[in-house]
C-alpha cells in the first residue's frame, strides 16, 4: 500500500526538491529550505509519496478561511513525476487532502492550475475528480 508521508524535517523537504522543481524550475537544491520552512511557519504543509526511496509526487496545501468560500484547504502544489504519472499517485494525495479537509470542517478544496497545454492532465484529472471550474484568476505584478 502507498503510503502519504508528511514533511517535517529539513531532509523531508530536501528529498521533495527533484518532484518540486518539476513544476516549479526555480525551485533548487539551494534555495528550497528557506522557502518552504518559511511557507510551512505560515501554515503550509508538504506532503508526498516515495517509491524505491525516490519522492515521486507531492502536494502543498494550506488552510485558510475566505468570505467566499469559508473555511476551506488551498492547494499550491500538485505534482508527479512525468515517470509516475497516471499511477493513481495525484488521486491518492488529493484523497489524503479531501480527507483532511473533513477532519477540519472544510467547506471546500480549492486549486489554481495554469491555461497551458502542457497543463491539459492535470486539467482532465482534476475535473474527473469532481472539481469545477468557477472563476477566472487575476494576477497583477507589483512594481516599484
């Protein structure tokens, strides 16, 4: 059985750095800790699922509560390895985090996924799994 393993150490996140900087090429060897350790004191969580002692796919999430949509769980981060992909390995971590949302009263999951055609699995997985598409995304960089 797979099993859902949660960051908690520095290794822990060190170990996630491969399957992180899949999606998120800045990510690196040097510069994750100080970025994750400082998310995870801000509430977020990193979880993942390791086969032959190789992370293949992890998840961050967040808690947090919004007038439009109450208390709810935000996921940043969903990501398998091209290697490991349609092995169940995504359904498995977004049950882990469906199940947390229970545990806590969540009303809702939420995720934002990018308009990219290298982006279209991750699109048709989270639409099988139920989620909806409910909004348009606004993003302004800040300038000085």
């Amino acid at each position: 059985m797979t099993k859902i393993h949660c960051a908690k150490t520095e290794q822990d996140i060190l170990k996630c750095t491969p399957v992180m900087s899949a999606l998120r090429p800045q990510l690196n060897i040097e510069n994750i800790l100080p970025i994750i350790t400082g998310m995870m004191s801000r509430g977020y969580n990193l979880i993942y699922i390791m086969d032959n002692d190789i992370v293949v796919a992890a998840s961050g999430y967040r808690f947090s509560e919004h007038l439009a949509w109450g208390k709810a769980i935000y996921i940043d981060d969903l990501i398998t390895l091209p290697d490991s992909r349609k092995l169940g390995n995504a359904r498995l971590l977004l049950d882990y985090i469906f199940e947390e949302a229970r545990i806590h009263h969540c009303a809702q999951v939420h995720l934002d996924s990018g308009c990219i055609p290298a982006r279209y699995d991750a699109h048709r997985l989270y639409l099988r799994y139920g989620f909806n598409i409910t909004s348009h995304h606004f993003a302004r960089n800040v300038t000085s």
